[in-house]
C-alpha cells in the first residue's frame, strides 16, 4: 500500500529518471557507449568464431593425414587378414589417446576388426560413411555433438577394391577449451575496455554538455532576478550566438522597462500639474475668508481651465493607449481622404483665424484608401493643430495630397517657427516638447505627435520631417491606399 506522499515521492523519482532520460547528455552518453562498445562486441564475436573453425578445420587435416598413413601402414602388414600385430595395434591406440579419440578399423565384411574402445570388435558396422567409403570415398564431417568424424579406404593406390574401412572419431574438447580460454582473456580485456570507454564516454558527454549546463544556470539566475550581468558562455560558437542573442533580447527589454517606466512617471507628473494649480488657487480661496466675488469668479475660471487641461491629457493618453493595441481593433474602411483633410481644415480655420494664418489645401487627384478614418482623423488634426500653434501671425498652412498606385501621401508644411535640429530626433517621444519657454506660451503635452505616429504606423505608414529653424517644418506622411493586414 501505498501512502498518498509516497505517490507522490514515485512520480517525483519518474520524472527525475524521465528528465535524465530525455536530457542532452544522457543521449550523447548513449551515442557514445554505443560508438565504442558495439564495434568491439562485433569484432569479438567474429573473430571468436574463425577461431574455432579455422582450428577444427586445421585439426580434421591433420587427423586425416595421420589416419592415411596409418591405412597404409595396416595395408602393408596385411592386418585386416591379422589383427594381432602388437605394433600396429600400438599405433592404433597412441593415436587414439593423442587425439583423445576412437579408432575403429572394418573389413569389407563391415565387420569390426579392432575398436580402441574394445567394445564392438567382432559387430558389423554398417552406416552410409562406411559403404560411402568402400566406394573408395574420403569422408570428414563435424557432428552435431561436436566429434571430428574421418573414414578413409584401406586400398592399395594403385588398386579399384577397398580391403577396409579407418573409421576415426575425435572430440573437439580441446578446441573448445582453447576457445573458451581465448573468451576468457577477452572478457577480461572487454572489462577493461568498457570501464575506459564508459569513463571516457561520461566525461566527455559531461564536457560536451556543461556549456548548455552554464547557459540554462544562467538564463535561471536572470529570470529569478538574482543576476543583471550579461551572459557569456564562450565555449562553443553556438553557445557564444546564443548568449548574444540572448543578451539582445535582455537589454530590449530592460529599454522597454525603462520606457515604460519613463512615461509612467510622465504620466503621474503630467497628470499631477494640473491638480497642483488646481489645488494652490483653491487654497488661496479659502485662507482668505472674505474674498471678493470677482477674486472667486477670477480663480474659479482658472480652475476650469486646469480641468479642461487634466481632461485633455487623459483623453490624449486615452486615445495613445488605444492606439497602442493590435490591429485587431481597428475599423477599416474605403475613406475618401480629400473629405477627410476638408473636414479637419474647415474645424480647425475659426483657430487658425485668430491668428490670422491662411490655410490652403491642394489636392492633386481624389483619392480613397481602406483606413480607420477615427485614428487617421486624429492624426491629421494633429499635425494640422501643430502647423497652426507653432505659427506666426500672418502665417499660412498648406496642406497637401497626392497618391500614385500604392500610396497616398499627404504634407503639412507651415511657416512657423521650426523645430531645431537636436529636437528632431525627439519630437515623436510621448511628453517630448521643444524648449520649455515657448511650450509654457503655447498650451500642450507633447502626446499629439506620439499619437500622429502610432496611427500611421498602424496602416503600415511613414511619417517624416524637415523643419528649418525660424523658417517652417513640413510634415510628411505616406500611407498604403490598400490596407496591409
Ligand atoms: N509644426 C511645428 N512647428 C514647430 N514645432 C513643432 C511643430 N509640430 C511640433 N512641434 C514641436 O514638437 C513638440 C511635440 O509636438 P506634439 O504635437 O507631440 O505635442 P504638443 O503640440 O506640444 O502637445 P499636444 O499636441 O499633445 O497638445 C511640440 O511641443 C513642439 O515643440
Ligand atoms: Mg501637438
């Protein structure tokens, strides 16, 4: 029975053995054990194996040969006719102890005339090596008990009729033997062998892997936040790519955590200027108990107008964060964009009028295109809203459009008071604007441009400008007349 935690710890100890078993270096361990160990185990086997048949085959050569001029001898001494003869007899035996075998000697009666075994002299013997052989045929087969069996003729060379049979019956213990001493030297080499080759495999699977190893510690010391150096694992290229790359994507995000951190506090200061007035001219209200109803009139309009700028920013942050999102959320459709840019001049003009700035719109063709016509509107207004504010009295405005197969492009160009090189490179920045003396003249937070670009950027547009210093700035937008998703 098991307990509920001692589940618990068998699954645990799985997926431990699971994880080892799916990991980099149990798998080069395996490819090596593999390279070094089945090679070996092979050539062994084989070789093994032509041991013991080259030494069978020698050994059943060399039995024949002795067995031949033994026949020869006993055809010479006539002993199939007399058997008795204690020399050749002498021989028989010796012979048979020296292969560690039996010797039967047969007549052409198939009659045994001596066995070394004493044991069928006087039987017949008729088996198919035996009438193979009086048919003047040399046998030599391996049993399947393993006994080297020879039959050779008792003729005289020169002669058809075969007088009798040496028939000789030898183990092939002692080959065996040789074998399995060979088989005992090799295991001993084979565990040698595989303790070195195993060592070796764990180490340099070890070697091979503990740059991974490094990697994966080190990619866990960042994401716990315990370590902010960058990752440096320069054992193999790949390692060193992948560190880099790494390391890229690292520093991409900490620039976007401090961005985000940046126009957090931009926000909370933004937001918090407008409460601050808010809150001294109220303040002054109140120290003063008998205030004038002109005073209170006086402030409170101030305070409307702090209100109207604290709505302004949120509705400009409102609209970047929504600009901010997927495509996914915009609304697109065919827009005639000519009915667009007149729109926005004909609302911003009563503006533009105080100031007595001449706005002019000059369309080269009717152009429609599939946009988001809420966010391009924005845009534009923008852009327009700028050309009007940073102008001069008596200025003009001139807006604009033209398109060819792919684009349509619309500009802006004013002759205002320019924004300097350095700024250039800033002005698209959230709450980024130009020289602080002019921006506490002109009303505004520095989202209007932010909010141009993210609406251009998200019809997969470009926007671009040039500005001469005390001269004018033109604006330049281009803008895909087919919506790319
Ligand atoms: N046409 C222009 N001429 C001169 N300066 C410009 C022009 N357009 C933008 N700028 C400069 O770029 C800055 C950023 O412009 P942006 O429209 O983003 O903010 P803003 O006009 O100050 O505020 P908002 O548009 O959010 O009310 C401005 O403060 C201004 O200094
Ligand atoms: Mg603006």
């Amino acid at each position: 029975m098991f307990t509920r935690s001692g589940v618990l710890d068998i699954t645990s100890r799985h997926r431990v053995v699971f994880t080892y078993l799916k990991s980099l270096k149990f798998r080069i361990l395996l490819v090596m054990l593999a390279i070094g160990w089945i090679p070996m185990a092979l050539m062994a086997a084989s070789l093994l194996g032509s041991y013991k048949s080259s030494a069978v085959a020698s050994r059943s050569t060399e039995l024949q040969n002795q067995c031949r001029i033994l026949a020869n001898q006993l055809l010479n001494y006539h002993y199939l006719d007399d058997p008795s003869s204690e020399l050749l007899n002498g021989e028989l035996a010796q012979l048979a102890s020296t292969y560690d075998g039996r010797i039967l000697i047969i007549d052409k009666d198939f009659r045994t005339v001596r066995d070394t075994y004493d044991l069928i002299e006087g039987k017949y013997v008729v088996s198919e090596e035996v009438i193979r052989c009086f048919e003047g045929q040399t046998s030599n087969l391996l049993t399947a008990q393993g006994f080297i069996e020879i039959t050779i003729p008792i003729k005289k060379s020169d002669a058809k009729t075969v007088q009798g049979v040496l028939m000789a019956s030898v183990s092939t213990n002692g080959i065996k033997g040789g074998a399995e001493i060979l088989q005992g030297n090799a295991s001993i080499f084979f565990l040698v062998y595989g303790v070195l080759v195993t060592a070796l495999a764990v180490v340099l699977s070890w070697l091979l892997v503990h740059p991974v190893e490094q990697i994966r510690l080190g990619l866990r010391e960042i994401s716990n936040g315990h370590s902010t150096e960058d990752l440096a694992v320069k054992n193999y290229t790949e390692t060193e790519q992948i560190s880099e790359e790494f390391n890229k994507i690292v520093n991409q995000m900490r620039l976007l955590d401090e961005s985000r951190q940046e126009f957090v506090s931009n926000v909370s200061h933004e937001l918090k200027t407008p409460l601050t007035s808010m809150k001294v001219l109220a303040d002054s209200l109140l120290m003063q108990g008998d205030a004038p109803v002109e005073l209170y009139k006086e402030f409170m309009g101030d305070i409307a107008e702090e209100i109207e700028r604290e709505n302004k920013i949120i509705t400009d942050l409102l609209s970047l964060v929504k600009m901010d999102k997927k495509a996914a959320s915009l609304n697109i459709e065919p827009v005639d964009i000519n009915d667009l840019l007149e729109l926005i001049l004909k609302r911003l003009r009563p503006i533009a009028s105080r100031k007595n700035i001449e706005m002019v719109l000059e369309s080269f063709r009717p152009v429609t295109a599939e946009v988001d016509e809420g966010r391009l509107t924005l845009a534009f207004t923008n852009l327009v809203e700028n050309a009007i504010k940073y102008n001069k009295e008596n200025g003009w405005v001139h807006v604009s459009l033209d398109a060819d197969h792919k684009f349509f492009y619309v500009k802006v160009m004013d002759s205002g008071m320019g924004i300097p090189e350095e700024s250039l490179n800033f002005i698209f920045e959230r709450f980024y604007r130009v020289d602080k003396s002019h921006s506490s003249e002109i009303d505004g937070t520095g989202l209007g441009l932010a909010i141009a670009k993210s609406a251009v950027l998200v019809h997969k547009g470009a926007i671009k400008v040039s500005s001469q210093l005390g001269e004018g700035t033109t604006f330049s937008v281009r803008i895909p007349l087919n919506y790319i998703a």
